[in-house]
C-alpha cells in the first residue's frame, strides 16, 4: 500500500540511527561510570573537556545565534587553546534565548536542528518557560537523549537505585523535559521500571500512595516538597511511611533532610535543567554535588561582571554542555546561585568538582511577605513622580523588627530634584504609590541629585547596577 499523496520514505529507525558502541564509550553508563569516568584524575578530566569542547564548539559555530552571539564579542573559536580561555567566550542567558525566539518564532535561531531533521534522526521536542510568555523549546536529538538519560541513570545510579527496582515517578509528564528523561533513564539505562503517576493533578496523591504501597516501589522521583506531601498523605491514611512502605532510596531536589526524616531512608539532591539534563548529584558522602565533568564545564561566575569567581564565593552558574548536538548551550548562564567547593578528592574517591546546594535564583527578585517585586519595576514606578531625577538604587535588607520575626525588606534611593531630598512629603507620597502599584511596602530614601552615581556606575558601566542584596550579610 502507498499514500499517493504523500511519497514513500523510510524512516531512521531508532535501533539503527545511533552509534551504540561510541556513546556508551564517550558516556559510560552508570556501572561502568561508577569505576570508570568517575574516577578520572583531573589531568584526564581536563584533556577529555578540552577535546570535548571543541567537537562543542565546532557545532555551535554553525548555528545562527552563535554566530550572531561570538561575532558580537569579537570571540573566535580558534581563541580557545586551553580551558582557561574559555572565559573569553561571550555568557548568555534567557533573554538572548527569549530575543532569538522574538528574531525567528516559534524555535528561535538557538537550536542546531530543524523539524525536518527528523528525517535522519529521531527528535524530541520539550518547551519550558509555559507560566510565563512564550514557551522555550528545546530540540534534542537522539544522541542527546541518550546521554541525558545516562547522566540521570548515572545519578539514580549513585543514589541506590538497582536492576529489578520499581520507581515511582512523581514529575510532571507534561510540556517539560524532567519526568520524560527519568523515565528514559529507568528504563534504558537502569533496568528499573518506571511507575508512571505524574504529579498530583494527574494522579491523586492517595491513589500514589497506594500505588506505592502496592507495587512496593523501592524510590520515588519528586521534589523535596512533594515527597513531603507524599508522607503525609500517606500518615493521614493510616500508613507509616517508615515502615509501612518498601523504599530503599528517595531522588529529590532540594532540602532533603526533612524528607529523610519523614520516611527514614537515605535521600539524596541534585541538581538539573531543563535543556540539559543531570548536570550535578549528590553522592553517598553527601557533602555538595558532583558535576559530571565528562559532559559539562561548570563555571561561577561574579553576579556583575560575569568573571569566573575561586571556589567559596557564591555566583551564577555558567554550563557549557560538551555532548549535546541539537541545541547547543555554551556558557549559559543560568542565573542559578550557587559556589564551587575546593578541588579536593572526595570520600566517594571521585576528583569530579562538587558544587553547593542550589541557593536560588539571582534575578533581582526579591520576595517581601509573599509579593515579587523588581528593582526595576519599583524604579520605573517612582519616576512617574515630576519630584525626582529618575535616578534610583534599590537595596534588599533582612530585618528585624523589634519584637516580630525577621523579614525581608527593601528600600529605594531616589534622587530629587534640587533641594527637595529633605521632603517628608514627597517622601510619602513616592512611599504611597510603590504601595499601591508594587502592593507591599517598599521605604524609600530621598538623596540629592548625582549622589547615587557611586553605587549604580552610571558613566562608568554599560549597563547601570540597580540593586544590591545584603540580605546574606545579616542571615
Ligand atoms: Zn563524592
């Protein structure tokens, strides 16, 4: 039989689309990572991302938003003959990513694969970002996959999951990438076998609980909040998570001490993204998260001016992915805070650099009782007012008022215009819109015209500072 309106092509069928033997040699899976890669000496870890790189860079350099990024900063490839000098290649961040999708909609000129690639090779297609504006896509190919899915077996792997295990999966099987990967994981690369439940909205949370119970699900895949709410659920139907259920090990992401508690089996964290997978877990010495330094360069990078900061000093992370061929992703900064620990071998016996927890976000974002608020915004605000310049600071504080908990709180310095900084008036009133457009409380400081240009650069950098967080300085 043949559609006549539509010609006869073979597929490229998964089994044959791939050189099996070269992944699982540049990539180990996990029992062979776990006494192969894992234990490389740095001098092995630095030849292999050299090399790594390149092949990485190579790939990048034919994409348009590269191009575009690289010719900009005057940035050659060539640049490149050690991994010190990667640091001359430009960073990027969601808004490069959010413009490159505003220049050519819907995929943006970021991905190195097109829909029609999937002709020659099977594609996935997953999107972030849905909350909020334009959803982010993310095009991966069949090599990504695959060694993504390595990486999160690696990671499930190191935290105790076996051969013959049934793990439940508590992520979202929606738009994103997490939960589909996992899956993968368990399935192509552990041996284990995926119980599907997705988060609560899809399948309650007694029902997964009972799944659990049921099917004696040796793990779950979830965020550390989630697992709470799990172990909950479960108390409130009679069930104690500690001995009722049959788990050897719990995979979250985030404070897992409380989790451990609750269910009274080792949990351990990690640390994930969207367009890459696994970039870090934790080991059983649980003292910070390995980087898997055969697939990324992780860097921290100064919150300003993006210059690679020594271990100890919290910054941005910037990932480069050295395996990814689809879309490729050099120096992204993340905008994930976090700090590199001190190169030292660690008692797991892996010389792979560990990372901190992750520590948030760095957009200027500061939560006050609950309501977001910009630094940017509130300036945007205060300049409507015919009383100031329109040049401003914000400071974000944790303090302590007398006799009531700690609280974040934020202030604004407004320039006035001449002789008006004294006004208590115009201070009030400046206080009074803030409080009605941003919805919290927001003080507000009147300095004199000029005063302010020490603190946000102005004449001195491109792009003005604006803010400032001292909150860590009183924690
Ligand atoms: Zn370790």
């Amino acid at each position: 039989m043949t559609t006549p309106h539509r010609p006869a092509v073979r597929p490229p069928y998964y089994y044959e689309s791939l050189d099996w033997a070269g992944l699982v040699k540049e990539y180990e899976p996990p029992f062979e990572f776990m006494t192969g890669a894992r234990l490389w000496s740095r001098e092995q870890i630095a030849e292999e991302q050299l090399k790594r790189l390149r092949g990485a860079m190579s790939r990048a350099a034919k994409v348009p938003f590269y191009q575009r990024l690289w010719g900009e900063a005057g940035f050659h490839p060539e640049d490149v003959k050690s991994l010190e000098d990667l640091s001359r290649m430009p960073l990027y961040t969601i808004d490069d990513i959010r413009d490159s999708i505003e220049r050519r909609p819907p995929l943006g000129d970021y991905q190195g694969l097109g829909f029609e690639d999937g002709a020659a090779t099977p594609l996935r297609l997953y999107t972030s970002g849905g909350t909020t504006g334009a959803p982010r896509p993310t095009i991966y190919s069949q090599w990504d996959r695959e060694v993504g899915a390595i990486l999160s077996a690696r990671t499930f792997y190191m935290q105790g999951v076996r051969p013959g295990d049934v793990v439940m999966n508590a992520w979202a099987y929606s738009t994103h990438n997490a939960a589909w990967i996992m899956d993968h994981a368990l399935w192509h690369w552990l041996g284990a076998t995926p119980l599907t439940t997705s988060t609560g909205n899809v399948t309650p949370t007694e029902k997964q609980v009972e799944l659990a119970h049921l099917f004696k699900a040796s793990s779950i895949t979830a965020t550390s909040d989630y697992l709470l709410h799990i172990a909950d659920t479960a108390r409130k139907m009679g069930l104690d998570p500690k001995h009722d259920l049959s788990l050897k090990t719990l995979l979250s992401f985030g404070d897992t001490a409380a989790v451990e508690e609750a269910f009274g089996v080792p949990t351990y964290d990690s640390y994930a993204f969207h367009e890459v997978q696994y970039v870090a877990a934790e080991c059983h010495a649980k003292d910070g998260l390995h980087v898997f330094e055969d697939a990324f360069i992780v860097e921290v990078v100064d919150f300003e001016t993006g210059q690679p900061l020594p271990p100890g000093h919290r910054g941005n992370l910037v990932v480069t992915a050295l395996y990814k061929t689809g879309t490729s992703q050099l120096r992204y900064n993340i905008q994930d805070i976090s700090a590199a620990y001190e190169d030292v071998e660690c008692a797991c016996g892996s010389r792979h650099r560990k990372l901190d927890y992750f520590q948030g976000r760095s957009d200027t974002m500061v939560k006050l009782r609950g309501v977001n608020v910009w630094p940017e915004a509130c300036g945007r605000i205060v300049r409507e007012h015919p009383g100031v310049t329109g040049e401003y600071f914000c400071i974000a504080q944790r303090v302590q008022p007398e006799g009531k908990p700690a609280r974040d709180a934020m202030t604004i310095m407004v320039e006035t215009v001449d002789g008006a900084e004294g006004s208590v008036q115009l201070r009030a009133e400046l206080e009074k819109l803030l409080k009605q457009k941003v919805g919290v409380q927001i003080d507000v400081e009147l300095v004199g015209r000029d005063s302010l240009r020490g603190l946000t650069g102005h004449g001195e950098r491109a792009k003005l500072k604006r803010f400032e967080d001292q909150r860590a300085v009183n924690r």
